[in-house]
C-alpha cells in the first residue's frame, strides 16, 4: 500500500484539512479554507486546491450551501469513510472521482478498483452506474468537454474557430489525459462533446461551403488542437524526469549511443543560437492555429468565387 508521503497532494492536503476538523479547528457550519488559503498554506497550484475541496466534497466532509459558500458538514462525518457500500451512488461522482484520479496519475493509473477505493465503496458497486472502464472513460471525456462555457455574443467565423480551439485547448491543459481519450473517427454522441461540435459548427452558418465542407473544417481543427495537446501529458513527464531543456536533452545524447548534433546542421543551428531551446506548446499551438485557420480564409475566399 502506498505511504501518506506516497499520496498525490491534493489527497495528502485533503487529509490534513480532515484531521483539522476532527481536531476541532473547523467546526460544523464553519468556512473550509479557501483554494486562495490552500494555495499560499501548501505552496500548490489553483487546481491542485480545487482538488482539494472537491475531494472533501465527494467524501462528505464539507458541503456547499447556497449563497454561503462551502463549509464544514460535520465532524462526525469526517472521522469515517462516506460509505461503505454501493447504496445511491450515482454516475456523476464516479466519473468525478474517476477524472480526480486521471488528473493526477493519468489513465494509466486508472482503474474501477481505484475509484472504488477513494469512494469507499466495493468495485462492483460501480457496474451498475457503469457499465466498464471503457464507458467510464468516455464519461469522462464528456464530462470535461461539459466544463466549457460558451460566449452567446455573435461572432465572425475566424474569431469563433479561434475561440473553439482555445476552449478545447484549455480543457486539454486542464486534464492532460484528455486527448488520448477522444476519438475523432468513432465520436460517442454524449451531451459535453456534442455541444462543442455544435457550437464550432455554427460559427461556419452564413460561409459559402457545403456540410460536408464545413464538417472537414470543424475535424481538421479539432484534430490539429487534439494532435498537439497529446504533448503535454508526455511533456510535463520528461520534464519531472529529466529536468533539462529540449536542447539541454538533445546534446546530453549525442552519440549516446547514436549520430552527434553536428551531422544535422540545421537542427544544430537551433540548439546553437538557443542553448536552453525548449518548446513553448502554448506558443507552438498558437502559431499552428493561425496557420490553420488562414488555410481556411484562403478556402472560403475561393468558395466565394
């Protein structure tokens, strides 16, 4: 079994705020720390701390009140696992858990025995609400696409598509496992991800292509976001393993064993005028997006003959 030191962080904090209030420190009725106070008491990112409180709100500890705000649900409830069994729980919770985890170890380290665990509940309470892993991923993926919140002010088609793209992008930032878990060829027709292709599309209305048309210039940006958002995940892994830059990488194998720097001299002149080059996605998908959608601008304007 791992260690307490062995747990992702946002469930070592989770686990300190919980003995706090078994402590006496929060009562019952009191404000939890806020993902502001987490942030500055733990030294972690806002989305480790949101982490956090929606860990303590799956578990029961603390519940949010309407026009209040979140605040502690008892002691009582704190001291012992929510449940113990499958009674009432629903698919939402699972798939909540289940991205909690993915967040933090991806979906390799996902597992119906996992969420069973952090619930509290026997695995096979689980395959009712769903049927198999293989659902709950999708679920998943549903779930995060239905995290985006769409403007409803009109816009020009090229503001709207660069819109689209910068909304996939950020789920794509926020849940690093995402895009191995989206199929553009086999789509599940879910609400989250039917939206988007919905809402993308309709930004295409009025220009001067036919469905078919505008359906291979939603996938085709669609798949560009997806296809460079696969890099983060595999990034931020080197990056924790390694830590060295790209071009720090590239000269620490030369000829380790394989071909030195200087038989590509092209490649070499990069690494040469930026020793410490690394790749910026953020950069590199904001530079591939306007390239894409002036692509698109160029095909409108023959469509308009």
């Amino acid at each position: 079994m791992d260690s307490e030191e062995d747990a992702p962080p946002y469930l070592r904090i989770a686990g300190e705020i919980r003995a706090r209030i078994v402590a006496g420190e929060f009562r019952p009725g009191d404000p939890t720390p806020s993902t502001r106070r987490i942030c500055q008491e733990w030294n972690v990112a806002k989305a480790t701390a949101t982490k956090v409180i929606d860990t303590l709100r799956r578990q029961g500890v603390v519940v949010t009140v309407p026009r209040v705000g979140t605040v502690v649900a008892g002691a009582d409830r704190a001291r012992r696992p929510p449940r113990t069994s499958g009674a009432g729980l629903d698919r939402s919770r699972i798939v909540a858990v289940a991205i909690g985890i993915a967040d933090d170890a991806g979906l390799a380290g996902l597992s119906m025995r996992r969420v069973a665990a952090e619930l509290a509940v026997p695995t096979m309470s689980l395959y009712g609400p769903v049927s198999g892993r293989d659902e709950l991923v999708d679920l998943m993926a549903d779930a995060a696409f239905g995290e985006i919140v769409y403007p409803t002010d009109p816009l020009d088609w090229r503001t709207g598509l660069e819109l689209a793209a910068g909304l996939q992008w950020d789920v794509y930032r926020r849940h690093p496992w995402l895009p191995s878990a989206v199929s553009l060829t086999h789509p599940r027709l879910l609400p989250g991800m039917g939206r988007f292709a919905e809402w993308t599309l309709r930004q295409l209305r009025g220009l001067p292509l036919d469905p078919s048309t505008r359906a291979m210039v939603h996938l085709t940006i669609a798949n560009y976001v997806r296809g460079t958002a696969t890099n983060i995940e595999l990034k931020a892994e080197l990056d924790q393993r390694t830590g060295l830059s790209g071009g720090a990488w590239l000269r620490l194998q030369e000829g380790v064993p394989g071909p030195r720097l200087d038989e590509f001299p092209e490649v070499a002149s990069v690494v040469a005028e930026d020793p410490a080059f690394a790749v910026d996605l953020d950069a590199l998908f904001e530079f591939g997006l306007n390239r894409v959608l002036d692509g698109v601008a160029a095909l409108v304007t023959e469509a308009a003959g």
